[in-house]
C-alpha cells in the first residue's frame, strides 16, 4: 500500500506559503502533484497546480492573498503508482484587502468599460459570465496591474461581473 506524502507548513505570510513534502515510505517516488485550492469572494474556487520532480521538497508559493484560507493537496508519483491525496489547510497572515468598488458601462454593443477602485500594485481578477452558475463555473475572465479594462462581450447578452 502506498502511503499520501506528508505536507508540512514550513511557514507563511500575508502573501506566501512555505511547505514541505516527503513519504514516509521506501517506496521511490518521482514527483508530487500539488493543488492549492481558494474561494474568490465566495463565487469562484480558484486552483494553482505545480508539478514538482524529485523524492524530497521544499515549495515556497507566492502571490497569495493576505488573510485567505488555503487548501493544498497533494500525490506522490511512485515507482508502483500514484499515492493517495493528503490535504493540509492554512489561512494566510496579515489583513484581507477590501473588495474593489466596481462600475461596469457599455461602450456599444460588444463592449464593456469596467472601473475599480482598490489598493495600486496588485493584481486585480475581472470576471464576467451571462449567468451566476456559469461566474461561479466557468467565467470569461483576464487579469491586470490597472484599474480599469475595456471587456469585449457578445451583443444581445446581460452579463455579471466580478472584480
């Protein structure tokens, strides 16, 4: 039977987390596959995946969101098949931003003005789908430094947003 690998919290901050990863078996293993799962303002789970070689492993995952709950799970790659997932859960230090302020205006027909306001020198997530299911499934979605971006839309839709 293989065994999960063992994950251990090294350390963390308001935008980083430090963790290790080894088995508590002889069995050699190749590599781990690591998930790091959070809820984006309750509508939307996002997921960062690293794969990582070797037997041994210190990760350090950084651009994180300061005063957010973390899950991060993982498998072994081993010479005799996968292992079973562990989980481990961390909620980063420091003050949660607050929620941008958004105001979203129609250009014309397939194009949509969205402006923010929030702290400089983050990233800022724009969302956008023709219903909640598909926000919370499967949003159209970019990224920027800024706080405004032009979304181009299909014509005769209603759409929500999220920044």
């Amino acid at each position: 039977v293989i065994p999960p690998p063992v994950i251990h919290i090294e350390s963390y901050s308001d935008d980083s987390i430090t963790f290790s990863l080894k088995m508590s078996t002889n069995i050699k293993v190749s590599g781990y596959v690591v998930n790091i799962y959070w809820t984006f303002d309750s509508h939307r789970q996002e997921k960062r995946t690293l794969v990582i070689e070797g037997e041994k492993s210190i990760q350090k995952v950084a651009n994180l969101t300061a005063h957010t709950p973390y899950e991060i799970s993982a498998w072994a790659k081993t010479e005799l098949g996968d292992s079973p997932l562990s989980f481990v859960h961390v909620v980063t230090s420091g003050t949660r931003p607050v929620s941008p302020s958004l105001k979203a205006k129609a250009i014309n027909q397939t194009a949509v003005e969205c402006s923010w306001t929030g702290p400089r020198n983050v990233i800022y997530g724009i969302f956008y789908a023709t219903s909640f299911l598909e926000l919370y499934r499967s949003p159209h979605n970019s990224t920027t430094s800024a706080h405004n971006a032009t979304v181009l839309v299909q014509r005769d839709e209603q759409y929500l947003f999220l920044v």
